[in-house]
C-alpha cells in the first residue's frame, strides 16, 4: 500500500500544479474574490458530509484557532490569484514554494524551534534561485511581490496549525478554515468594487484589487471553481490524510515539492510559458532550497503533514495552493 500512498500523494501535487494554469486563465477575466468565493463555498460544501461524522460542534479553542488559520490562508490565496494577474503561472508555484523554506524561520521567530544547518543552508538556495528568477522575464515587483506574501500567508497558516488544539478534529478545523475563505472573499468583493470610483490617495493601494462584480457565471469558471474546489481540495485533503498514514511527514513534503515543477510544466504545456536559462537556474535553487529544507527535519513539516491540504493544508494545499 505504501507505492498507492505515495502515488496518490504525487497526484495531488500534479492537481495543484495544474490549478495555477487554469486559476490564471478564468481569472484573467472573470473577479478574482467572486471566484475564490465560490471555489471554497463548493469546498464546504463538499467538507460537510465530513464534518457529519463527527456529530459534534467545534469547541472554543477549535473555533478561535481555525479562524486564525482562516485569515491566514484567505491571504494566501488573494495575494496568489492576483499575482497570476501579472506573472506566469510556473513563476507563482515556485515562488509560493517558498512557504516551505519559510516555516522553519517562522517557527524559530514565533515559536521558539530551533533552525539546523540543513534549513539555513536549503534557505540560502531559495534566496540566491529567488534573485535569480526576478531577473527572468514573466515577473514584475508587484507580481512578484504578491507572490512572496502569498508563500507568507501559507506559511502562517501553517504555525497557526501547529498551534490546533492536539485533539481538534481536522474534518471541523478543515471546514471552518474554508468557509473562513468563502465568507472573507465574499465580504471583500463588494467593499472592494466600492473603491473603483474612488479618488482619494488612500484608494490608490487597493485598486489593484478592486475588481468590479460579477455580471454573470461563465461556464468555465463555474467548471474551474468546481475542479479546485471539490477536487483538489475536498478530495485532495481526503487522500491527502488516507495517504500520510503511511508516509513520514519529510517523505511527503518532498512529494509536496513537486507542486512547483508541475506549475511549471503544465504553465508550458496549456499557456506556452516558457522560462530562460537563468530563470530555469533560479527555479532549480528555489526546488533545491525546498527539498533541503523539507529533509531539514520532520518538525517543520508536521504540522502541515497532519491538518494541511494543498500546500499544506489546513485545506488547499501551497499551494496553488
């Protein structure tokens, strides 16, 4: 069973690699925050038959601390979209990759872990392949930027779950966390269409974000928030915790990594991004500084390893996810 478990687990990384490309596509035209609104509103609602098992209500401290990971992973997925708006596909999944050489440094600031030779030595190669890829054309500051507080965001999330009460129950702490993302987009979207007519220089920050509502529900976007909503985060979460069962979490934060290249393949594959050679080196570092850090220690990993999903998980992975 160990090769089903690893094979599935490799599957989910290809499914979140796959969503930057159509993430980017549908939200080229159609608002960011409706999208992502309705993308966990249908992750919820695949959640609850889940959370019916447990046939009970979450407790204080279940309540509090999914809330927590919420906003967290709320702004992990704003700051991803909108820097698909603006940088390739591949370029974003490498970048958010970064989530993983961030945790341990995370951890040591807010937590207290220790850091080993392997983590500072993994976080080394990501900043030297992070410089290197902003020097490759698909990326500007502000794409690139978002991306970085994207792969924060996540990274948040998940030293937010390593403080989940040891006995909370990952099919309630799960759903809180998505339906969090549905009701923050959905608050977000119309306070933030508001500010298009906005004059004042305190506006000007936020336009980039203002994106005007919905006037109608394209096909594919209903088709892709259906896909990254059911399948690579209710299901993926589902296998996801079948799967780490039988695999150490370091072994699966390696299958994780793989997300980044996925990104990178399939942006190529459907979108014909293409990256040069010092773009190619600068992604290969960034892989090299996750998958060194990943093996840096099961302790960084767990926590995302136990309540994660796509990156990562709480729900939907660093992914894209």
């Amino acid at each position: 069973m160990r090769w089903l478990a690893d094979a599935s687990l490799l599957g989910i990384a290809a499914v979140w690699g796959a969503t930057f490309f159509m993430v980017k596509d549908v939200t080229s035209t159609f608002p960011i925050l409706a999208f992502l609104s309705l993308r966990f509103v249908l992750a919820s609602a695949a959640l609850i038959p889940l959370v019916w098992r447990a046939r009970r209500w979450p407790t204080r401290p279940e309540w509090q601390w999914g809330l927590v990971g919420g906003v967290t992973f709320c702004a992990g997925y704003v700051f991803q979209t909108f820097s698909m708006r603006l940088i390739d596909s591949g370029r974003a999944g490498f970048i958010t990759g970064l989530y993983v050489v961030m945790v341990p440094i995370l951890a040591l600031v807010l937590l207290r872990h220790s850091m080993t030779l392997r983590v500072i030595g993994g976080t080394v190669l990501a900043f030297v392949g992070l410089t290197l890829l902003s020097y490759s054309p698909g990326g500007n500051l502000l794409g690139d930027g978002l991306a970085l507080l994207c792969a924060l965001g996540f990274a948040l999330q998940i030293i937010a779950v390593e403080k989940f009460p040891r006995d909370a129950d990952w099919r309630l702490m799960s759903l809180i966390q998505a339906g969090v993302v549905a009701v923050i987009c959905s608050v977000l979207l119309p306070l933030l269409a508001a500010l298009r007519t906005c004059q004042s220089a305190l506006c000007t920050p936020l336009l980039a974000f203002a994106d005007p509502l919905p006037t109608s529900m394209p096909l594919n976007v209903l088709l892709v928030a259906a896909f990254t909503g059911i399948v690579a985060t209710a299901i993926g979460l589902a296998l996801q915790v079948w799967a780490q069962r039988m695999i150490p979490p370091s072994d699966a934060a390696l299958i994780y990594a793989m997300e980044s290249p996925f990104s990178a393949l399939f942006g190529f594959l459907f979108r014909g991004e293409m990256l040069t050679s010092g773009g190619l080196l600068g992604c290969g570092l960034i892989l090299a500084g996750m998958l060194t850090t990943a093996l840096g220690g099961e302790r960084a990993t767990a926590p995302a390893a136990a309540l994660a999903e796509e990156p990562y998980l709480a729900v939907d992975g660093a992914a894209d996810k």
